[in-house]
C-alpha cells in the first residue's frame, strides 16, 4: 500500500533557485493539498485542489504554485526559493466527504540556505 | 491568526497514566475535531474524530471530549504506553471553509517507563 508519496524526501537549495515537489496519491481521492510544518505553528495549508482540475489558495500560498497534473498527482512549485521556505512539507489527499480523514504523506524536508 | 490552539507544547505522563491533551478553537463555526498522531520522520495520522453533535466519542484507549460553549475540546489517553510517544495535532474543519483542516501547533507527549 503505496498511500501518498512524496519525493524528494530531502533537499537542500540555494537562494534564488527553484524546485519541484512531486506528490501522488494511489487512492483514487479527488481532494489533495499541500502543507508546511514549521516550529510552533503546526500545519498551514499552502495550496489545495478539490477535484482534478482546480486548484485554491490555502492560508499561506505566496512564493509557490501548483499543478493538478491528474487525480493522481499534485506538483508544488518555489519559483525561487527563499530561507522563508526552510520547512517540512506535506502532501496529503482525501476522498471528498468533509468528514473523511486526510492521509499524509512522509514529507519532504527542505533546506534553503 | 491561529484559530485552533494547543497552548502545551509537551506533556511527560508516566505508563499506564492517563494522558490529556488540550486543544482551544476561536471560530465557532468549525464543526467537525480531529486529532492526529506524528512519530519522528512520518507523516501525520489520523486517530480520532468528533462531530459537533457530539460531546464524547470513544475508540479503545482513546477518547475525545467536545465543549462547544467553551470552544475546547480534550483527548484522553488511557492507559498510556510507551508507543503513545509522539506529536499530537488537534484540527478543526467546518462547511464555512469547504472543510479544509486548520492544525494546532501540536503537542509533544512523552510516556515515561
């Protein structure tokens, strides 16, 4: 049972420079998102998509964009990477119902120096 | 402005204890609290639901309290076990924000042996 798979697992970036994360999920869920963990501040959602097709500004979106690439995959893009953005990211999808639990995958630490 | 908050940072409980855990919400219109669990280097996991209908819902070791008056709601952990190590998220979701989660900053429960 694949789940959500996030890669990298780990990266480290200068300023200025971009990168991709890639995320996809083997449940056949319609919603993804995209989180940041950081000290003190728990999880803030930066992007998520409802359904194929559409993607929705969380509470913390500057400097990244995403891509509903399919049901399966959901990208997050830093155009360029700013110390700010050290964090742990989190991709995590759910199959629509407002109850149903979200499942998370095992994160990718990134590191800009 | 967090609307979910955990004001422990960590909670040291002996084995076999009871462990509680405090979350405080500031919107009234979530309706829907979930905890999730978080070992080092994982993503998180879901562990427990409430609905705001409810004051109490019960899964083996784990129960969950709601107070809707006091915007609070608990988690207890009984007994606890040295697996029970690890971060805990409070979340809270509700019709107003399409359901997506918003997280406490989590607290660090240790079970001593």
């Amino acid at each position: 049972n694949a789940g959500v798979t996030q890669t990298p697992k780990f990266q480290v970036l200068k300023t200025g420079q971009s990168m991709t994360l890639q995320c996809a999920q083997d449940m056949n869920h319609n919603s993804m998102y995209w989180y940041r963990q950081d000290p003190g501040m728990g999880l803030r959602l930066i992007y998520y998509s409802a359904s194929e097709g559409t993607t929705d500004k969380g509470e913390v979106p500057n400097g990244y964009n995403v891509s509903r690439l399919n049901k399966r995959e959901f990208s997050l893009r830093l155009e360029s990477a700013a110390p700010s953005q050290t964090s742990v990211y989190f991709c995590a999808s759910r199959d629509g119902s407002h109850t149903g639990e979200l499942f998370f995958g095992e994160g990718s630490r990134l590191t800009v120096l | 402005d967090q609307q979910v908050k955990q004001n422990s940072p960590s909670l040291s409980v002996q084995e076999g204890r009871i462990s509680i855990l405090n979350c405080d919400y500031t919107n009234s219109m979530f309706d829907y609290f979930l905890w999730y669990k978080k070992y080092p280097a994982e993503g998180p996991t879901f562990l427990i639901s409430i609905s705001s209908i409810k004051d109490k819902n019960e899964d083996g070791r784990f129960t969950v309290f709601l107070n809707k008056s006091a915007k609070h709601l608990s988690l207890h952990i009984v007994p606890s076990q040295p697996g029970d190590s690890a971060v805990y998220f409070c979340a809270a979701s509700g019709a107003f924000n399409d359901y997506k989660l918003s997280f406490g900053a989590g607290t660090t429960v240790t079970v001593r042996a």
